[in-house]
C-alpha cells in the first residue's frame, strides 16, 4: 500500500505543477469566472469597435485602452433606450473579430458596434447570460447586431461530445496504469463516465451555476463529489478482485476524476467555444 501512497502524493504533485504552470502566468487570480465570449461575422469595411454596455455600477477592471480618443467619446455619449452604458469594455475589432469579457462578467449586457466608415452603430438587444461561460455570435444587420448562441443545439452536443472523449481518454489512460485492462474492466469505465456525464450536464443545463465564484466553487465542488462518489461506488463493486482491492479503486476513482477536472480547467481556457 505504501507504493500506492508514494504514486498517489507523485499524481498530487504532478497536477497541482501542471494547474499552477497553466493558471498563473495567465491570471494571479486562480480559477474559472463568469465570462462571455463573442464573435463577429460580415463586419463592414474599415476600423470597428466593439463594447460590452452595462447597467451602472456593474463592477469592472476593464478601462478602455489603444482606443482612439473621439472613438471612446462617441461610445460614453451613446444613448441606449434601457441606461446601458460603456464599462471600460470597449475593443478594436477590425482584425480579430473577438470580444471577451472574461473576468466577473455581468448577468445582463448590450452589445454595441461602431462602423468608423459608416459613422454608424450597431446595437443587439438585450442579452442575459445563459451559462457561466456564454459564448455568441454577432452579425450586423439592417442597423441592429443579430445574436444568438454560438453553440445552438448541435454545438451544445458536440460540446458534450468533446468533454465525454477527454474524460474518458485520462480515465482510461489511469485505469491502465492501475492494471485495469480487460474489455469488461474498460467497458465498465466507459458506461460509468457515459452516465455520469450525462447526469452532471443535465444537472448544469438545467440549474446552471451561481455567477458568484465562491458559490460556483461550492457548486462545481459538490458536483464533482457526486461523480466521483457514483464512479467510486461502481468501480469498488464491479471491478473488485484479487489484484484491485476496493481501496485501490476507489483511489483510482479518486485520481481519475481530480486528472479529467483539471484537464477541464485547461481546456476550458484553450477551447472555450467548446469546454
């Protein structure tokens, strides 16, 4: 058992190396937030400029940056019919097509778009954020930005898809290392994660997660003790024999689970239209 304590203390490490190594050169603030991430299609030609407008007071660290002068003049003077107004959020999109808030992002929001060549503003309507990480995409028409979820149904799917695939991939790469090999012992590990997946996506799906991330935390928290409790439960009664003690298992529950959720945590940064 003492191996196992020394593999298990080297994953730990491990781990924790790869988060820190990922996490921190990007933010000194650790962990997931709140964010909106939004695409633009059919720009018109010439310089444009995109903000994410708030209600007032919406907390912010974003201050307007690069941005010509009478350029950001024009976004504070902008009059939205609801109050929304400019909260620092405001980007040249000409080249990059992208507009992100991912730090703290607000519950309800407008998008607005600035032709320098049309001398003419785009704005949606008004938004709420569907999930903790809302991902759009936004077309000029007829005088109005047209949004909708980049993902719809078919992206909602293959989001899935992509999250079941690395899940199992880590799980059944740790699975190996632990001796479980046999076709019965991996079919087990498939339809476990297959059936836990699903229930934890139905679960955000249909509650969502709370925006603040303390509470996130809690949620995500006891989300993933829920998994790694099912997973455990069946492993330690399906895959029980004389080289897999249920101690052995459930550690291997344990492990799989802490690698496929920090795996998470990176791939969520990386492909965030996806995870």
């Amino acid at each position: 058992m003492k191996r196992y304590h020394r593999s298990f203390a080297l994953f730990l490490c491990i781990c924790l190396t790869v988060l820190l190594g990922t996490v921190l050169p990007v933010k000194a603030d650790m962990g997931p937030k709140p964010s909106i991430w939004v695409s633009f299609q059919g720009l018109p030609a010439g310089e444009c400029y995109a903000a994410i407008l708030t209600e007032s007071g919406q907390f912010s660290i974003y201050q307007t940056q690069g941005i010509p002068g009478d350029i950001e003049l024009k976004f504070k003077a902008y009059t939205d019919i609801d109050g929304y107004v400019l909260n620092g959020r405001l980007v040249n999109v000409t080249e990059t097509k992208e507009l992100n808030w991912t730090y703290m992002a607000p519950d309800t929001f407008k998008i607005l778009l600035y032709s320098e060549a049309e001398n003419r503003f785009y704005e949606s309507p008004l938004l709420e954020r569907y999930a903790f990480k809302s991902v759009y995409t936004a077309v000029p028409e007829h005088l109005a930005l047209t949004v909708s979820s980049h993902l719809g149904k078919g992206g909602v799917v293959l989001g899935f898809a992509a999250r079941l695939i690395v899940t199992v991939l880590i799980e059944v790469l740790i699975g190996l290392l632990f001796g479980l090999k046999s076709k019965y012992q991996l079919r087990v590990i498939l339809i476990t994660n297959l059936i836990t997946q699903l229930l934890l996506n139905i679960a955000l799906w249909k509650f969502g997660m709370p925006t603040v991330f303390l509470f996130y935390l809690m949620g995500f928290g006891i989300c993933e003790l829920v998994v790694f409790g099912i997973e455990a439960a069946v492993y330690a009664s399906k895959l029980y024999d004389e080289e897999h003690s249920q101690k052995k298992l459930i550690l291997y529950a344990f492990l799989a689970n802490l690698a496929s959720m920090l795996a998470g945590f990176y791939f969520s940064n990386a492909f965030p239209t996806l995870f």
